[in-house]
C-alpha cells in the first residue's frame, strides 16, 4: 500500500491546476491504484519460491472469474523451511486455488488451497519421508501423501500439536 500512495503523490502534483486532465487522472490512477496493489498483494517469495519460477504457486485453473490466487506468504515460509530442511528443490505441482478450480468445485467448504494454506510438491520414493518430516517440523498440521507428491497444509483451527494426515 505504501508504494501505491507513493505514486499517487508522485504524479498528483503534475495536474493540479488542470480541472479536466484532472477528472481524468482520477479515473485513470483509481485503475493504476488497484492494478498496483493487486500486483503488490500477489508478490509473494522466498529464497527459492516465487511466481517467476514457480507459476503454480498461482492458481492455474483458467476460468473466466478466477481470481489467480496464490499460497500466502506465511505458508509458503513453511515450504521454504521444508526445502531448506531437505536440502535440494522441491517442485511445486499446486499452489493456490480459486473456488473455480476443477479440484475445489466440488466442495462444500474452502479446503487448505483455497484457504491459501496448501501446497503439493513434488516426490519420489526417497525423498518423501524427508518432506513429510520437515513439513511437520515447519507447523504443517495438515500433510497428505501420494505416489507423486506431498500436500503441505495448515489448518490453524486443529489444536496445538496435533496433525492431519491421509493417504491418496
């Protein structure tokens, strides 16, 4: 938010005495204003995540009303912690996900992706275990495991200490 203001002040000064180019500057730097908190509010990242390199972090679901949203901020601190624990990449394979999402549309209430509270990294047989591991030791309550991945959620509404795990 403060970047947006900034630029506002910026350029408000340059129209001040000119009544129409004004009403059109509003119009205009009301858009800007949104655009740029939007931008801002979606930059999320880390050492080794951010959207650049990993769009999935996005919901990638492409309906029309999708709002593109992403894993906060927090909780991909904890994935960081995890790749940081396990030493090597980790690919994320699902981030956020709009209640659009072919996987979310059947849901009755908002699971861990669209609370932005999940993310599926990728595995194999030897690392699971590690990325299991490393995710409860970063706060991830809520762990699912699959041949090919890992969920790594956080429901804050479980108790202190106790954690949700399945299998696919």
């Amino acid at each position: 938010m403060l970047l947006c203001t900034a630029v506002i002040s910026q350029s408000k000064r340059r129209w001040k005495n000119d009544t129409w180019r004004r009403r059109i500057w509003h119009r205009d730097i009301a858009y800007l204003h949104a655009s740029l908190c939007w931008v801002y509010d979606k930059m999320i990242s880390t050492k080794n995540f951010n959207l650049e390199t990993d769009p999935k972090l996005l919901c990638t679901c492409g309906h029309p009303h999708c709002d593109e949203r992403s894993v906060s901020q927090e909780h991909l601190n904890r994935a960081q912690y995890v790749r940081d624990d396990v030493g090597h990449a980790l690919s994320v394979t699902s981030g956020g996900r709009c209640p659009h999402h072919p996987a979310e549309i059947h849901r009755t209430t908002p699971a861990d992706h669209q609370k932005e509270n999940g993310i599926d990294v990728k595995v194999n047989g030897s690392t699971r275990g590690n990325v299991i591991r490393a995710g409860i030791d970063a706060g991830c309550n809520a762990i699912g495991v699959a041949k090919t991945f890992v969920h790594l959620g956080y429901r804050p509404e479980l108790p202190d200490g106790h954690i949700t795990m399945w299998v696919y």
